[in-house]
C-alpha cells in the first residue's frame, strides 16, 4: 500500500473529494485535489483581470501562478503565490467559471506537470476528471464515482447551508456537461477503473469500500 497510487475520477458533487481524503488518511497516504489546482489556476486569472472566455488570454497567462499543494488528506491546503487559497477557490465565482479554464490545453499541460511531480513515487490517493485516463494511467487502483444528480445536489446544498436545490443541480450538471464535452483530456471512465455509485450509500462505507480495493490491490 505504500507506494500505491489510487486514481479516484468522477462527476462534480459525487463524493469523490470527501471519499478521497478519507480514504488516503485511514491508509496513511499522501492525497492531492486536483480540482483544487483548477481552481487556483482560475481564481488568479479572475483575480488578475483574464478574459476566462477567451481562451488565447487563458493559455498566455497559463505558466504565471506559482501554484502549490499540501497533501495532507486532513488539511490539504492549496497557495498562490505564496497565499493561502484554500478559502477563497471555493466561491461561486470560482466554481462557475472554472470549467471553461480547465478546457483550455495550456492550462491541462501547466498543472499535469506539477501533478506528475507531486505523485513522484506515489503513496497517494489523487482525485480529479483525468486522473485515471492522462494523469497516471498505470495507478494500481482507478475508481470512477458516481451519484445520482437529485442525491449530489442535496448533499451539495446541505454543505452550503441550504442553498437553492434546483439552482445547484444546474450548476453541477453544467459544469459535468463541459467537463465531459471537451476535447483535452474530458471526463471518462478510465479503462481498468472501477464504478462506485455512493447513491444509496453513506460516505463511511464508501471510504470503507475503498480502503478494502485498495488493501485488496497491495
Ligand atoms: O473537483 P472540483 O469540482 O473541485 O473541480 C473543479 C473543476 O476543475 C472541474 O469542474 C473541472 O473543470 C476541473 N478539473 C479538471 N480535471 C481534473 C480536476 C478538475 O478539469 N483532474
């Protein structure tokens, strides 16, 4: 198990991130949040005045952030330039507009390389859209969680403190149209990768149905 990685993909309010950090601090691994890197990405491009529409002004600026990643699964904090930005990545704002930078292949290119470097030799449960497919394609074990819309939406809400049921349905459902539509590096189920619906399931006994894949692969 030390040296594993556990590639974890899935739809937007699936569970993916919760499940992941569970998991990787039951086992003693490292973790890393790939969205979160997205999100850094996209919060600095808004921060300094990018077009995020306009996908030339998103590749120029792509190589400008100093983007790093805590991997610890019990506080995985996430800095630009130096700042923690932990916090300030999960605005609305930030959630709305981070699908069309991720689209963007000079963006996918920048932070596929800092994520190769972060998983080095491996020893983590690394989650995101294209971690199983592009990112480690030969990670031990590949998940592909999933979660009806009605069940992510509520879980998503409850988290927000009561926000609008049908408006977050939307927005998760728009931003896996995107992610799954685009031509670099879309959301898919990786070849090898196994489907966990969380649906009916709490999220310790998913955490507890992959730390068993995961025990189970070595
Ligand atoms: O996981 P999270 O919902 O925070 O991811 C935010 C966004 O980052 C996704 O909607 C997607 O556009 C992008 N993303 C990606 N590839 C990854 C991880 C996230 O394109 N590996």
């Amino acid at each position: 198990v030390s040296k594993v990685v556990v590639a974890v993909d899935g739809t937007s309010g699936s569970g993916k991130s919760s499940t992941s950090r569970g998991a990787a601090s039951r086992l003693g691994l490292r973790y890393l949040d790939t969205g979160a890197q997205f999100r850094a990405m996209t919060w600095w491009m808004l921060q300094h005045g990018v077009n995020i529409h306009d996908p030339q002004a998103v590749a120029d600026s792509a190589g400008k952030p100093d983007i790093e990643s805590g991997t610890d699964p019990l506080d995985p904090t996430i800095t630009v330039d130096g700042d923690d930005a932990s916090i300030a990545i999960r605005t609305e704002q930030v959630t709305n507009s981070v699908s069309p930078v991720s689209a963007v292949p000079e963006v996918r290119a920048r932070l596929l390389e800092l994520q190769r470097e972060i998983i080095g030799d491996g020893g983590i449960v690394v989650e995101g859209r294209d971690i199983g497919s592009v990112v480690w394609p030969r990670a031990q074990v590949k998940l592909y969680i999933t979660a009806d819309p009605a069940a992510r939406a509520a879980r998503r809400a409850a988290e927000e403190g009561g926000s609008d049921l049908g408006a977050t349905q939307e927005s998760l459902l728009a931003r896996d149209k995107i992610d799954s539509g685009r031509a670099a590096a879309p959301l898919v189920m990786a070849e090898g990768a196994q489907h966990i619906d969380t649906t009916p399931y709490s999220l310790e006994e998913v955490i507890s149905q992959v730390v068993a894949l995961v025990e189970a692969a070595g």
